[in-house]
C-alpha cells in the first residue's frame, strides 16, 4: 500500500503581535500563554477585569493588538472591561475585543446542529 504523506496546514505565526489576555483562573492563563505563546505571540496577563483596563489605559496607543477578555471574573467582569476600554479618549479604544466564555453559547448565524447539540447537553429528556 502506497501511502501518502500527509500534509500538515501551515500553521499561523504571529510575530511582533501582542496580546492583552483577561483571565481570573491562573491555570486558564498558563494554558492561554503556552498554546497562543507558540503561535508567535506575546501575551500579558490581566487577572481581572479592572487590572485589564487598568493596562490598556496605561499603555501606549497601538502596543496591543487585540485583547482577549473573559466574561465572567472578579471585581470587573469582561462587559464592564470592555465598555471601561470603549469609552477611554485613545485612538485604540475601538482594538479587537474577543469575548472568551465558559458558559454554553451559541454563535450567528444559527447552526441548527450545534444548537441541538447543547441543548442535548443542558436539557434532560
């Protein structure tokens, strides 16, 4: 049996690009950075909602790229964060804000599938 290699996709490298993670749980974290870390990235940990702003207000304009932001933390949750960060007199307040969630959800538009399959998940029959 002939067999052919199998060709891997090339994998996304974002050198020089930083990003600003919101995470509460320290494990979370420590997975974030070594997955994302391999991709090329350079990530800072915010444990909270408040210490994200908090960093993004303190930074200069255009040192992050994106932020990734969890919705549910302490002290100021991923929707405060974001609104805190929206509202700031910088011309990077509009930076990409990816929402990260443990909770089920599902995306638009509708995938009638994955939908049947949380509801399968949380519903008992």
């Amino acid at each position: 049996v002939d067999e052919q290699p199998v060709e891997e996709k090339p994998k996304l490298q974002f050198s020089d690009k930083r990003v600003l993670v919101a995470e509460d749980n320290e494990l979370n974290w420590e997975i974030a950075n070594e997955l994302l870390g391999d991709l090329g990235l350079t990530l800072d940990w915010a444990e909270n909602g408040e210490v994200c702003a908090n960093l993004f207000r303190n930074s200069e304009p255009g040192y992050y790229d994106a932020i990734l932001m969890d919705i549910r933390m302490p002290i100021m949750d991923g929707y405060e964060a974001t609104d805190t960060i929206r509202a700031m007199d910088r011309p990077d307040a509009d930076i990409p804000i990816i929402a990260m969630t443990a909770d089920a959800y599902v995306a638009k538009p509708i995938d009638i599938d994955e939908v049947a399959r949380i509801l399968k998940r949380y519903i008992n029959d």
